[in-house]
C-alpha cells in the first residue's frame, strides 16, 4: 500500500511537538481568553479525576516539569540535592510566572515530594488555590472506596468555588462520557502501536498523548481520531526491531531525545506506563447512576496495575508488568527510571525477580529530565536489542 498520509500525521506530530514545548501554555492561555470566566486547574503526575474539572467547565493543565528547555534556576534552593529534578522545575516554571494564569493546582499523592509540594505552592503562592489529592491505598470498596467517595465530593465543592460553577451530576455524567471517548481512542492507538509500531512510532504517541493534557478533551480527541486514522494508512518499512516495554516514567519524564533514542537503537516500545492520567482506567466508567461512586470504582478496581498503584498481595508484584510483555507481544523490559524516584526505583527489585522468574530480560537505567547526554542510553538499549535477536532462542 502506498503511504499516502505521511504529511497528516507528521504536520499533528508538529502541532503536538509545539504544544510540548511551549513552557508558557501558550494554549491553554489561548482557551482560558476566549470566554470571561474561564478557570484553568493544573495538576501534577500521575492521576487526578479530570472528569470533576471538566465538569466544574474548567481545563485540566498537565504539569510535568520543565523538561530540558527549562533553567532551574531558583528552583534549586528550595530543595536537597538529593531528590527527583520535577519539583525544582515546577517551582521554577511558578517562580518565573509561567503558571500565572493557573487557577488552581492539585497534587496527587504519589510521593512525598508531591505531597510536600503541595504545601510548598500554598506558601509560595498563597493567591492560587492548591490541594492535595490523597488518593486510595486500600481497595476494599467500603474502606478505600468510601474514603476516596468521601475525597471526590470534597474536591468536587472545591472544584466548584473556584469556578464559581456547579458541579452537577448530571455534569458528572457528561464529562465521563467525553472522558470514555478519549480513553477509548488512546487504546485504541496503543493496540495499533503495539500492531505495527513501524507506523506509529512512540516518539509521535508521546507527543499525542502530552497535547492532551494541555487541549481541551474534545479538540484532543479529534486529533487522536484524525492522527490514527492517518497512520493507519500509512506504510512505513518495517524493521526487525526488538520489542520493548518501558517501565517507571510515570512521574517525572525522560527527554523526548531519550525516547527516539531507545528508538533508534533497535527497539519499538510497544507499551509503557507514560502518562497514566489518560488511561488509568482499563475500559469505560459508567455513564448512569452515582457518578461520584462510578469514578470511585473506576480508580480502585478497573485501573491499570503499574509502579503507582499499591499492590497488596506481594504474589502479584509484577504481574501486570508479564501482562503487558505478554499481551503487546515484547521480547523484554527497559525500567527507564527517574533518578531519586522513590516508587519507580523501590519497585524495581521486585519488579525484577518477577521478570527473572518468567524468564524475561530487561536493562535499567535512570535519567533525569534535562539528562542530555543520549549515546550511553543509546548504547545500551541498542546492546540490549541486539542481545534480544541473537540470545532470545526463536
Ligand atoms: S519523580 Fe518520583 S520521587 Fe519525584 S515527584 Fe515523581 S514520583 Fe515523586
């Protein structure tokens, strides 16, 4: 088949790259100026429950750092050396008002770096509503469940102070839906990476899936839509890469260099844990009914198993990490870790064993967002590859 769309899907990579590296949001700023009363709520990796803001008529703004554009220059003193680079430079991308449209910041409890920051912001910017967006450990629908329902109404009121705009069930209702639409086109663009990741290369899926956390849903899932239905007909040569998934950015992000570079080394990622927030659930929440108690259930017992998400029974430890080997067909397992990253590093031992035991091979390395020198990775994930073809046994 002749490659006739070649032009689409690179001119939404652009768009997407320019959304990517624009650290003054650009458009989101654009979005909150085009009607008076517009609120804008950022919020930190890894999840928050987007549908509430959504719903309060406010855009949702993913915060990631500054990734490697960003100088931290006054971020630095806030903080020890000895943790993650994401806090210094959320406190920079703060410091240097390039938050100042910012309504409202949540930060979900992923860490305690996260979690003190969000002490930090209320001090450091007293004029911005921020709150911390304590998150179930316990999955028992009447422990966990009732405490995170108790958690949702709470920032639902929040939620619609701030934008001076009733939170509705009804509301609820609608944004789960929008919501469902967009979960449903990100998998359904992972099941076509994971088919022919020639044709969808991860460098261009990352860039897709970091637009959508600045645009607003509904202009993200057409581009989602129009980008797969491009790529679909596209007919790029097909090399004999090794197939890799990439375990631990689920926080703080690896340069995009260091993604083309596993890339270019001889691997296609054909899954990973970027970005949870777009596709936490594993199929649709319920569109009927209590829709506090929908999202709820959703987060606890139809979510992806991943490094975030406590996991109870130690048999279990790593199980979704062969899942995902098995169901996207991998031949091995790159842990791509932030360096100081307390939950992505604690979980790799077990993660290992687990790997280990079902006769997996996987690197690790860790890498901080303005990690600039790419040839190390490069070597390595290439050595990897290659190890893969020549030692695999097929
Ligand atoms: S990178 Fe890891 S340690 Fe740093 S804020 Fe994120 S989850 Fe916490």
């Amino acid at each position: 088949m002749e490659d006739t769309s070649p032009s689409k899907t690179a001119e939404i990579a652009a768009r997407c790259e320019e959304i990517f590296t624009d650290l003054d949001f650009n458009a989101a700023r654009k979005w909150k100026a085009g009607k008076p009363g517009r609120k804008v709520i950022g919020f930190m990796p890894f999840y928050v429950p987007r549908e509430l803001i959504h719903a309060a008529g406010a855009l949702p703004l993913g915060i990631l750092g500054g990734g490697d554009q960003l100088e931290v220059i006054h971020g630095d003193a806030y903080f020890q050396s000895y943790i993650c680079r994401i806090p210094r430079s959320t406190v920079e991308l703060g410091i240097s008002g390039r938050l100042d449209f910012v309504d409202g910041m949540l930060f979900p409890s992923i860490c305690d770096v996260i979690r003190n920051l969000s002490g930090m912001w209320k001090l450091m910017f007293p004029r911005v509503a921020a709150r911390y967006v304590d998150l179930p450990q316990n999955f028992d629908g009447e422990v966990g469940g009732e405490f995170y329902r108790s958690g949702l109404q709470e920032l639902r009121h929040w939620l619609a102070d701030i934008a001076s705009h009733p939170v509705t069930d009804e509301a609820i209702r609608a944004s789960v839906a929008v919501y469902n639409k967009s979960r449903a086109l990100i998998r359904e663009l992972y099941a076509l990476r994971a088919a022919e990741p020639w044709n969808v290369p991860s460098a261009e899926v990352y860039l897709l899936l970091r637009a959508g956390l600045v645009l607003p849903v509904e202009e993200h899932n057409e581009l989602v839509r129009t980008y797969i239905d491009a790529a679909r007909s596209r007919d790029r040569p097909f090399k004999d890469n090794s197939r890799v998934v990439v375990s631990g950015v689920f926080c703080e992000q690896p340069p995009l260099n260091l993604i083309k570079s596993i890339e270019l080394s001889g691997c296609y990622i054909v899954g990973d844990d970027f970005m949870l927030v777009t596709r936490w659930e594993k199929s649709d929440t319920a569109e009927d009914g209590d829709p506090i108690a929908a999202l709820a259930s959703a987060y606890l017992h139809n979510s992806l198993s991943t490094s975030a998400k406590y996991e109870p029974d130690a048999a279990r430890k790593g199980a979704y990490l062969i899942e995902s080997v098995r169901k996207n067909r991998a031949e091995g397992v790159i842990f791509a870790m932030p360096s100081f990253c307390d939950p992505a590093l604690l979980e790799r031992p077990m993660l290992q064993n687990a790997l280990k035991a079902a006769g997996i091979p996987f690197i690790a390395f860790k890498y901080a967002e303005n990690s600039g020198q790419m040839q190390p990775i490069r070597e390595q994930a290439g050595t990897f590859a290659d190890s893969i073809k020549l030692w695999s046994g097929e």
